[in-house]
C-alpha cells in the first residue's frame, strides 16, 4: 500500500525553507523576490508588445544587453531607469506604492 503525502501550499513550503516573515532569512528571500518579479513584469510586457530586447533597448536609451540582464535578474535596475523602460521603452505608466 502507497502512502501519500500531504501536499504543501506554496505558503507553508516557503515557510519551510525561508522561515515565517520578519525572520532575516525570508526577508532577504521576498527582497530577492521582488527584484525577480520585476524582470518578470517588463519582460511580460515587452512580449505582449511584441517587442525583441534590442527594440525596447534603443525606445528607452540602454542597450539590449543590459535589458537582459535586468529581465534575467542578474543587474538590479535603478528606478530612474525602471521609469524610462516603462514609460518610454513600453509607452506605459510606473504605478509605486507603500505598504505596511
């Protein structure tokens, strides 16, 4: 007879393996998360614009290299830049917020 295991929510795995919030190993993993997301985000609407790297490189003044490396988490991007991407590069609007 086959014992099955319980499966985990993505919550409780993370929990497992970072810790619960506020603990500095998950704080330094959802900061490292957040960096990932935002290549994610512009390399997601750089798609759906139907745009290559080197195009939306030449839009906002950068070279698609380092767009590369920004949608592929390897460079962090500074907010003066991530603006120039979406606004010029994307034709779109950066949207900031704080939360507590």
């Amino acid at each position: 007879m086959k014992m099955r295991r319980k499966l985990k929510s993505l919550d409780e795995f993370i929990d497992e393996q970072y810790g619960k919030r506020g603990t500095p190993k998950r704080e330094k993993f959802e900061e490292g998360f957040e960096t990932f997301k935002i290549g994610v985000l512009i390399q997601q609407a750089r798609i759906e614009k139907g745009m290559t790297q080197e195009e939306l490189a030449a839009k906002c003044g950068t070279n698609k290299g380092y767009i590369s490396k920004i949608e592929n988490n390897v460079k962090e991007v500074r907010l003066s830049t991530l603006q120039r991407i979406v606004e010029l590069g994307l034709g779109g609007h950066l949207d900031l917020s704080i939360k507590f």
